[in-house]
C-alpha cells in the first residue's frame, strides 16, 4: 500500500459544544416595559488541502434581553463549539 492509500480522513474527536456565559457592562436608563435585546454571533474557521479538503470551525453565540434599566456587570448566557471539522 502507498502512503496516499493509507490516508484516511476522519471527523475530529476534539469536537465539543458548550453552554458558557460571557459578562456584559450595561449602563443605561429605560422604563421597565422596555427590552434591551443584545445578541452576539463569532464564527472562525480554517480549509486546507493534503490529500482532500480538511477543516475545522469554531463558533460563540450570545443572546440575551434586558428589561428596563440596567448598571452593571450581568452574564450573557450562549454556546462555545470548538473542534468541529476534519483533520
């Protein structure tokens, strides 16, 4: 057998997908009926060619909503996915 034969790809076993939480500084004024909605989306990602395409991803998104006044440091609740792809 080559080594071209012997080549084989495979999905990463590094893959992982998180529930994590990112802190936020708000300082505003606003009636309580009032909503804040903040939402944050990332996205990297990496292709090369050595015999095939190979890949991986990494991707954080945040989404939150804030009624009425806020000052401070509050959490934003979202995902992390590293290791996602084909090495």
């Amino acid at each position: 057998m080559t080594e071209i034969e012997e080549f084989t790809i495979k999905k990463s076993n590094a893959y992982s997908k998180s529930q994590i939480e990112v802190p936020i500084y708000l300082s505003y004024e606003a009636d309580y009926d009032n909503t804040l909605s903040i939402s944050c989306y990332l996205r990297g990602s990496n292709e090369w060619h050595v015999l095939g395409w190979q890949w991986d991803l990494y991707e954080e998104m945040f989404e939150n909503d804030f009624k009425g006044s806020k000052n401070g440091t509050y959490l934003m609740e979202g995902f992390l996915t590293a290791g996602d792809g084909i090495y």
